[in-house]
C-alpha cells in the first residue's frame, strides 16, 4: 500500500482551504491536472511510497509514540 506522513487542518483552516481549492478549479480548470476531492484535503509532510503491513504497523507504533511525546494527539 502507498503510504504518507499527514497532517489534517481544524474544521476552519478546512474550510478556507476548500473554497482555495474551488477557486483553483474554477481558474485553472483540468489542465491535466488531478484535483483532490475537498473531504480530501490535507498536508502531506512526507511520502513514504510503498510499504508492507509489517512496516505499516511498525510505522503506526512509532507515530503513535511521537505523538504522545509531543502532546499534540487528537
């Protein structure tokens, strides 16, 4: 499965980004361009690419554990 490192925005910083997108779509058009779905928006901080269950849970655990370090879990 492909993997990546996300960050997902509060409902307002959400919001202004859809109607960001909308205006983008609307100006830019398809230009061979493939548009994320707005429900879809989010900050990708790292693409992992292509990883096994075993790295997936192992990437899962380690995440986890920066979280809890960083006090910024959900």
């Amino acid at each position: 499965m492909r993997a990546f490192i996300a960050l997902n925005p509060d409902k307002a910083t959400h919001a202004a980004l859809a109607r960001a997108l909308r205006a983008l779509q609307r100006d830019l058009g398809r230009r061979d361009v493939r548009w994320v779905a707005e429900d879809n928006v989010h900050l990708t901080v790292r693409f992992l690419g292509e990883v096994t269950a075993a790295q997936k849970a192992q990437l899962c655990q380690m995440l986890d554990a920066q979280l809890a370090a960083c006090d910024c879990a959900p």
